[in-house]
C-alpha cells in the first residue's frame, strides 16, 4: 500500500532542507552589513541539520541515519540563546561571539539526557526490556523534553513580553529593521511554540500524524514569511555611519581598549552629553562627540556597546528622552512634535517608537500621567 503519510514527510523534509539553504544565502549575501548575522546564519544552520537528519530517517532508515539523527537533536536546545545573542547583537548594533559557557554547557547537558539512545540499535523496543532500562530510556527522554520547553522558554517569553509592549525597539537602524527585526522573532517563535507542542505531546504518549502535517506546514509557511519580511525590511542601512558602526563592530575582539580606559572615555564623555547637552544636535554623531571627548571614534563605540550595554543611538536617546520627559512635565503649551524637534529627534515616529522603548509609555501617555 502506498504510504502518502511518508510521501508527505519526505517532502516537506526536503522542502524545508531547500528553503534553510535559500534562508542561508539571502542572510549572508544580502545581510553582509549586519553585525548579528553570523547569530541568524546559526538558527538556519541548526534547521538545515535537523531537517537533513529527519529526511535522510524517513528516506532510509537505518542504523547510520539512526546515529546521525541523534546526533543533531541536542542542537535544537541552541534556538533560544542562538534568537535571544541574535537580539541583542542587533540591538547593540555589536558582533558578540557565538559560544560561550552557557551554550556549551546546554549541549552537554542535552546530549546527556539522550545518551542512552545511542547504545541501543534504532528497531530497539523499550517495552521488551527489563523495568530498569525502560526507566533509564523514558528518563533520558522526558528529561531532554522538559531541557527543551524549560530552556528555550526562559529565552522565548521575556522577549516576546517586550516585543508585545512595543520595547523590542532597534534605536539606530530606523523603523524598517525594526519591523524586520519583529518579523523575525514572531516567525521564529511560532516555529518554536509548534516544537514545545510537539515535544509536550511526547509527554503523554500522543503523535497523531496530523500532528506532523500541522508541523510541516507552519515550518514551511514561517520560512517563507521570513523571507518576505527580510526582502521587504531588512536593507543596508542609508545612513553612512550605521554602516560603519556596523563594520567597526566586528574589530572589537582585537580591540587594545581595557576597562579603565573604557570607563575613563565613558565619565568624561557623560560630563560632556549633562554640561553642553550634545545630544541636542539633531545630527551629533559617534565621530563628532569622540573628536570632542579626544578619544578614538571606535573606542568610544566599543565602551558604549560593552560596558553600557547599549548602541551609540540608544545612548544618545537616553540623554534625549530624560529632556522630553521635563519639557512634557513643564512645557504644556508645547506639542508632542514640537518637543520631539527640540530634543534632538527627526521624526515623530522615531520619538514615540524611542520614547516608549525607554519609558515603556507614549508620550501622550506620559503626559497625561
């Protein structure tokens, strides 16, 4: 009898094989300028592995196949930390190195949960064996599942709470990379949630193969979704210094700067933005305030990104969204876009998009308050 439910995996296993390699090229041919995009390269690696692994068990299923397919699981523990340091980065406008600690220690851990698959062949029936090894199998089993919801979620949920507040705000990169940047985690994360209720059924013993065509289906509909909002949002920056802000980002790891030179940079260059209120120049700039400070351009971009944990525009806002709250307090007479001028912004939108990515409030709400 012909299996179209097999039929059915194969295909969609291919296609999203297809569609990850696609992803792969569109992040690094036309994303080049982008500080985060070796974080993003990452998660459609971690797809292509897992999607290649799943195809090659339904196409022929065998012990190999069998030991690569365990192989590539524990790297979907990488989603969560892979998505938030993809964040962060672009948000820092800073290229942050892919693994550390945290991340090397939850593979570890997640390849400790399945090891009892791999000293049992790939036809190995848990059922027939002793109520030991049944215990130590199921054990390691549920134990990387609640791994995967437990981790991931500790990354997904905060993030998506901030995005649904309007906080996930790239100050800098203008509204198009943060409308990309919210296509991004709403594509990610729906792909994430169908993983959590694949997972979470496991719990009960419950795979309906209607549960597999869902899965399929959503994958291959988010892949294309974020190909749709990167082609349509995520372009190279028109402002000559993002872009070199962005290229800067990547000299950090040779960087000579220490932590008191950073912090020497960062005193003098805050007494500069409380005593002249730099910030009120609609067109200050990284270049202009390190010329004024006497420090190197890069040097003072880097002890912003690294000991602020901010980007230089989201540093700048700061200094200008504290002058917009006392003109909304004290300047009644004055319009929200009058306010927006005099304090250094060029558009509204980017002041209230700013302003409620500080405050977590409009300004019209603010001022109500």
């Amino acid at each position: 009898m012909f299996d179209w439910a097999q039929v059915f995996q194969l295909t969609s296993s291919f296609s999203i094989i297809i569609l990850c390699v696609l992803m792969l090229c569109l992040v690094n041919f036309s994303l080049f300028w982008l500080p985060s995009k070796n974080f993003l390269s990452a998660i459609f690696f971690i797809n292509l592995l897992t999607s290649v692994s799943v195809f090659l068990v339904h196409l022929v299923d065998n012990s190999f196949t069998y030991l690569l397919y365990l192989l590539t699981v524990p790297i979907v523990l990488l989603l969560g930390p892979m998505l938030s340091r993809f964040t962060k980065a672009t948000l820092l406008m800073e290229k942050l190195p892919l693994i550390d600690k945290s991340v090397v220690t939850l593979l570890l851990l997640g390849f400790l949960c399945i090891s009892p698959y791999f000293f049992v062949p790939n036809d190995f029936n848990p059922e027939s064996e002793s109520q030991i090894i049944q215990t130590i199998y199921f054990a390691g089993h549920f134990s990387f599942i609640i791994l995967f919801i437990g981790s991931s979620s500790r990354y997904f949920i905060p993030i998506l709470w901030q995005l649904s507040k309007g906080r996930l705000y790239s100050v800098g990169y203008g509204e198009d990379t943060y409308h990309w940047l919210r296509g991004v985690w709403l594509s990610i994360s729906i792909v994430w949630l169908m993983i959590v209720i694949d997972f979470a059924s496991d719990l009960f013993d419950h795979h309906p193969i209607w549960r597999d065509f869902i899965s399929y289906g959503v994958n291959f509909l988010m892949f294309i979704l974020l190909a749709f909002y990167t082609l349509r949002y995520c372009k190279r920056p028109h402002q000559a210094e993002e872009i070199i802000h962005c290229e800067e980002s990547a000299k950090y790891e040779k960087s000579a700067l220490t932590s008191t030179l950073a912090e020497d940079i960062l005193a003098k260059v805050d007494a500069l933005m409380q005593q002249e209120q730099l910030y009120l120049d609609s067109n200050i700039s990284l270049d202009k305030i390190a010329a004024i400070a006497n420090t190197q351009p890069q040097y003072l971009s880097q002890a912003i990104n690294q000991y602020k944990e901010m980007n230089f525009y989201e540093y700048v806002a700061t200094y200008r969204i504290e002058f917009a709250k006392d003109a909304l307090k004290n300047d009644a007479d004055k319009t929200i876009l009058d306010i927006a001028m005099s304090s250094g912004f060029n558009a509204k939108s980017t002041f209230n998009n700013t302003f409620k990515k500080i405050t977590g409030l409009t300004p019209s709400q603010f001022k109500k308050q």
